[in-house]
C-alpha cells in the first residue's frame, strides 16, 4: 500500500466554485463529473500550467488548454468535449483562482495615441458571458433546424484551419515577392476554397439535426451534402441564423476614459490565452 504524503494537507484547493453556462448539457458520458449541488470546483494553475501555457506549439495545437483543463477543472475528464459555451467562463474562472481578478492590459487611446495600462476586474467578464438559446429552432418551408454548440475540439481545429487560411492570403497578396503571379493566383484560389469549406465544416458541426415531415436527419454527411447541394439563399438563411446566435454572446468592448485626452473610446476584449495567462 503507497504510504500518504504527509505534504498532502498543503496541496493546492479549489479557489472558486462555478455553475458551468451549459449546466452539463452537451457533454458525452463520461466527460464530466457533476457535483450534486452543480458548482464545479476551479484550482489555481501549478508552475508546470503556466510553462504550458507559455509554450507557442501547444497553444497552437490546443494541448495547452486541455492539459490546462485537467489540472484546474478535475472534473472534467474529457476537456475536447467541452462545448464552446463553456469555454470563456473556465478560462477567466481559472484565472481568477490563480491570479484574483484584477487584469492589466495595455490599451491604446484612437484620439491621441496614447498607450496606457488599464486593470480590468475578471468578475465583470464573467457576468457578460451569455449562452445562445439552442432551443431555439429555425423554420424553413417543411424543415426545421435544431442547432448545437461546437465542442473544444472542433473550435481548435478551425482555428489552425483559420491560421493556415490567413497564411495562404499573405502569400496570395502579393506580399510575398519571390512567387511567382501564377503561384499568388494558385495561393488565393486554395484560400478562397479552404474558406468556403471551413464555413460548410463549421456548420454541418453547429447543427445538431434537420427534421422534415417525413424523418429526422442528424447524419452528418447527410446534412453536409444538403448545405452543399441547397440554394444560395437557403445557405445564407442558416449561416446568419448561426451568426446571430452568436452575436448575442459576445463580449461587449470596454468602455475607457484616456487619462492623457480625457476622450472616452471603446477598446475590444477577447480572451487571448497567449497574454491572459501570462
């Protein structure tokens, strides 16, 4: 039997206690353990969390984060299936278990140019995080179209898949000169298609299913070949359907008095895990 470490007691606890925005709707079996009251516990990061976080390639593929997930949300035992509506409201609530919840961030005043530091307070970011209503259907002709959120695993992928679409536009602008203009041309059509097919991706992941007068269909190829083979303006209809679920939950911008200026502008903020942690 593995004698208990008598250091045990001075092990690192749960700093806060959250009630996820999903309450545990979306996860697979298996992926969370629940609570009976529904808070779950958040542990403040170990030195091994925040050496992980500052490293760019894992950032970059998303190791970070699910191992950053495991080692403060223990709970959560399966951090790639997190759905995206929970994904702000952990990342801020493990910062603020290990660094309180005063941000201070650099802003830079449009009037007169002017950079200053701003403290942010965490607590008000958590109480702007809002969930879309995926009960909420959309109606078209004899369909219905019921909406799901992405989980961690599908965000990240499309965020490589953006990164490498930025990629190929750089090369494709011409800011590149040691292409040729048939290889711009080559770059700007792979980008163009890469766009189009990680709209189509991201949608077919964002509908949980279609349901007509005579079936329901939640296959995802089947779904995928309906928005490749629909109208434009069916297309259009979903996509602005989906744009505005999430438009509904976006952080608002931060509204800041220049202490240079006196002028008072709106500075956006979003959850740039390469800073946040830093």
């Amino acid at each position: 039997m593995a004698e208990n470490n008598p250091l045990q007691k001075y092990f690192r606890q749960p700093a806060i206690y959250i009630k996820l925005p999903s309450d545990g709707k979306g996860y697979p079996p298996g992926a969370l353990e629940m609570p009976p009251n529904r808070e779950i516990p958040v542990y403040p990061m170990t030195a091994m969390d925040e050496i992980v976080m500052r490293t760019p390639d894992a950032l970059f593929n998303g190791t970070s984060n699910v191992r950053l997930f495991n080692s403060c949300v223990p709970n959560i035992k399966d951090p790639w299936a997190i759905p995206s509506t929970d994904l702000d409201l952990l990342l801020t609530s493990i910062r603020i278990a290990s660094y309180g919840h005063e941000l201070e961030m650099s802003v830079r005043c449009p009037h007169c140019e002017e950079e200053q530091e701003y403290v942010m307070d965490l607590r008000t970011v958590v109480d702007q995080i809002k969930t879309p209503d995926y009960n909420k259907h959309l109606s078209m002709a004899d369909m219905e179209i019921y909406f799901r959120p992405l989980t961690y695993r599908e965000v990240n992928e499309s965020s490589k898949k953006q990164f490498e679409n930025q990629r190929l536009l750089q090369v494709s602008s011409g800011e590149n000169s040691d292409i040729t203009e048939e290889e711009r041309i080559n770059a700007m059509g792979l980008a163009l298609e890469s766009i189009t097919k990680l709209t189509t991706d991201s949608m077919v992941n964002s509908i949980a299913a279609i349901k007509t007068a005579e079936t329901l269909v939640e296959n995802q190829e089947h779904i995928r070949e309906f928005l490749e083979n629909t109208s434009s303006d069916t297309f259009d209809k979903i996509r602005d359907h989906m744009m505005g679920m999430r438009e509904g939950t976006e952080m608002k911008p931060l509204h800041i008095k220049c202490k240079e200026c006196e002028k008072e502008f709106d500075a956006p903020f979003t959850l740039d895990q390469a800073n946040f942690f830093a």
